[in-house]
C-alpha cells in the first residue's frame, strides 16, 4: 500500500475513533437530556389537565405496591393444566 493510503497509521486512527465516539457520547447524553425535560413538561401538562378536569390531586411518587409482607401465598388458588392422554 502507499503511503498516502495509511493516512497517518495506527496512531492517528485510533486518535480520530476516539474523537468520534467521545462525540457520539456528547450527542447522545444531550439528546437524553432533551428527552427527558420534554417528557417533565408533558407530564406537568396532563397532571394540571386532569387537576382541572376532575378537581382532585395525585401524588406521582407515591409507592403503589404496599409492603410485601402482607401477602399472604396459601390465599392463593393453584390451577394445573388439565392432561388429555389420546391414546
């Protein structure tokens, strides 16, 4: 190969690979970013829309499943798949 195909060698490539990606990583944190403060505002958006609508407050942060102790596994009704044997 000639020398003005190596375009620099190993070194520079790895030099320029390393620029890319570290600007493929800034890309994607801000687009991350720009993501998420546009789902903040569309949430703010339909919780005043539906303060408005039905008058009454929620909570989003509150824990939806309560404590794991109190559920109680022999309350529970075991189904097995019924075998037909077609001999």
């Amino acid at each position: 190969m000639p020398k003005s195909k190596l375009r620099g060698g190993a070194k520079v490539h790895k030099t320029r690979v390393a620029t890319r990606n570290n600007s493929l990583r800034g890309l994607r944190k801000k687009a991350q970013a720009e993501y998420t403060e546009m789902f903040e505002k569309q949430m703010e958006t339909l919780k005043a829309q539906y303060q408005a609508e039905n008058g009454e407050t929620t909570e989003l942060n509150t824990e939806v499943i309560g404590d794991v102790n109190e559920i109680n596994v022999t309350d529970v009704e075991v189904v097995t798949p019924e075998v037909i044997n077609e001999n």
